[in-house]
C-alpha cells in the first residue's frame, strides 16, 4: 500500500505532522 504524500513548507513542520499522523503519510518540506 502506497503512502500519502503531504508538502509542507518549513522542516520543522514536518516533524510535529510526522508525531501527529504517524507512519501512514510521507510528509516532506518545499524548502
């Protein structure tokens, strides 16, 4: 099963979404 891809614009960002939603999302950063 493929994951979801969400882009967010800061690194930080991503690591408080990657806590929230766990490992079933890809979350990167456009920066």
């Amino acid at each position: 099963m493929s994951k979801s891809l969400i882009i967010v614009e800061s690194p930080a960002k991503t690591k408080t979404l990657k806590n929230f939603l766990g490992e079933e999302y890809s979350i990167e950063a456009s920066m």
